[in-house]
C-alpha cells in the first residue's frame, strides 16, 4: 500500500471519532471509513497516531471531559454520560489515571493539565515533508487582511526548546503535545501560540521558537513543571491573516502569508518594525479563519 494511502485512511477514521466523539463508537465503524479490515485499521491507526483506535478514542474524551468541566457547570455524573463512560466510578478511574487526580479535585482547582490534542495526520506528514521553511508557494498571492492591535500588559507562560527556530524544529526537540497543556490554562485571555522570541527573551541555550499562552498580568495561577513566565508589556502588533483554505492546503497558505511579510513596509501606515517589544505569533493554521501571524510595531512620531 502506498503511504499516502494509508495516511488519508487514517485521516478519515480521525474525523469520524471527531465528529462522534459523544457517541458509541466501534471499530467496525472506523473501518468502514477507512476502507479497510477492522484488523488492518486498527493496525495503521497505531502505526501512525502512536495509538490504538480504543486508547485515541479515550484520551480525546477524557480530554473534552476535562475541558467541559473546567467551562461550565456541569455534574460530573452528566459529562461521564456525555462522553460515552458506563458509571461515574469508570469515568473517575480513568479520569485519575490519565491526569493525576480526580473530576472532584480538578473542578475544585482547575490546574493546567496534559490534555489530549490530536493532530491531523495528513497535516503532520504534510507538515515535515515540506519543511517549513520550504513551503509551496503560488506565483499568485491572495489577498492578506492587515489591522494594527493593541497587547495590554500580560504575562507569557511558554515552554522553551533547545535551538528550534520553527514548527517542525520544535516538535522534534520538544515534542508536539506542549498544546494539550497550553489548552487546558484556564486563565489564558488568549489562545495558545507559536511564537519566535526576541533576542532578549532568550535564555542562553534555549530556543527562539516556543510555543505558549498569554495570562493576565496579575496571574498567580500554577506554571505547569518545565514551563516559564515572564513579563510581556503593553505593545502594538501588526496582524497579518490570509483567506481561508482548505485544510490540507495549510502550507501554502503559510507560505503565500509569508511571502507578504516579508515584502510589506509598514511605515506607509506610519509604523516600523519592534522586533525587540514582543515576540512575533502566530495561530493554529484553521482552514476556515485563514493563517494568522502578527509581529511588533512601534508607531512613527511625525
């Protein structure tokens, strides 16, 4: 079987538990998408997810189980029961088993925890096949929405690497999953980013691309183990965001996005480049909002 194939079978049983995650599921049904013999499924979903369908299914549910009861009210008998668990013991048990504590205990606190955040697979591969910095590039370039914001005071809890200076750089020196953690902050007044330091937020051996999420300047909530905080202050970003895409065509639309930083001059609109007020962003690449990126701007006094 040819790789891509595999990958795209993948891929479609990942969007069918996406899409039933609050349903029963079976691996029948996961094999009827994919196009392939329950064992065969199953097989290739651990080859390339690194899990079994049974395990990705649990930990996704867990997950938004978590999620639920840190945003709203809810009985944690009612979110068992949503997210398909026989009793609130089993919920319990496995609860506490993937994050350290139990339902009760984490509503009470809500401390940052490791959530799961699956990746697509036709993204990932897409993603360390094209590099990058080497992403497609059409001779032809959509339009590109630009607006200047205001960042308040805050604070960046952020997870360093060792010399990443992107994406794929980061994933492999400190894995993929920083995100699930970053998600599960609930005092973030943003979310989560990817984002290129500037010189003076750089520790000696670390990174210049990191991955984290603003909180408020007062925040006084934990810092999950291995993570940092620091200051960020009031500063001006200049936000670029493309149109929307289909998904699988999120390399181009980094690439066509980049294309135009690159060229732009923003003192036509009276600002200059800050690179050292704040790090450069940007977002999850979203096929519907289109890639999003913003970089520091101070504005000319005339």
């Amino acid at each position: 079987m040819e790789r891509w194939e595999k990958i795209n079978a993948v891929q479609h049983m990942q969007d069918y538990i996406e899409e039933h995650v609050e349903d029963f599921i079976s691996l029948r049904m996961l094999a009827d998408v994919a196009n392939y013999s329950p064992w065969y499924s199953a097989r290739i979903f651990k080859e390339l997810t690194g899990k079994t369908p049974f395990e990705y299914i649990r930990d996704l549910r867990l997950s938004k189980a978590a999620l639920k009861l840190r945003d709203t009210d809810s009985k944690i008998v009612d979110v068992a029961f949503d997210f398909v668990f026989d009793s609130h013991e089993g919920f319990t048990r496995a609860f506490s088993k993937k994050f350290g504590m139990t339902p009760k205990d984490y509503c009470k606190r809500t401390p940052p925890i490791q959530l799961f955040m699956p990746t697509r697979i036709r993204d990932y591969y897409l993603t360390f096949e094209k590099g990058d910095n080497n992403m497609a590039k059409n001779e032809k370039t959509n339009t590109v929405f630009v607006q200047v914001i205001e960042r308040p005071a805050r604070k960046l809890i952020l997870k360093r690497g060792i010399k990443a200076t992107e994406y794929s750089e980061y994933c492999e020196e400190v894995g993929c999953d920083i995100w699930g953690i970053l998600v599960s902050i609930k005092e973030a007044i943003y979310e989560p980013m990817g984002l290129w330091l500037p010189d003076n937020m750089i520790k000696p051996g670390t990174s210049k691309y990191v991955q984290g999420v603003e909180v408020p300047v007062n925040y006084e909530g934990d810092v999950p183990d291995g993570f940092d905080i620091i200051d960020l202050p009031p500063c001006k970003m200049m936000v670029f965001q493309g149109q929307p895409y289909d998904e699988e065509n999120f390399g181009d639309a980094i690439g066509e996005l980049w294309e135009v930083m690159k060229d732009y001059n923003p003192e036509i609109y009276g600002f200059r480049w800050a690179d050292e007020d704040a790090p450069r962003f940007q977002l999850e690449p979203i096929g519907y909002r289109g890639y999003i990126e913003a970089r520091p701007v101070r504005q000319i006094n005339n």
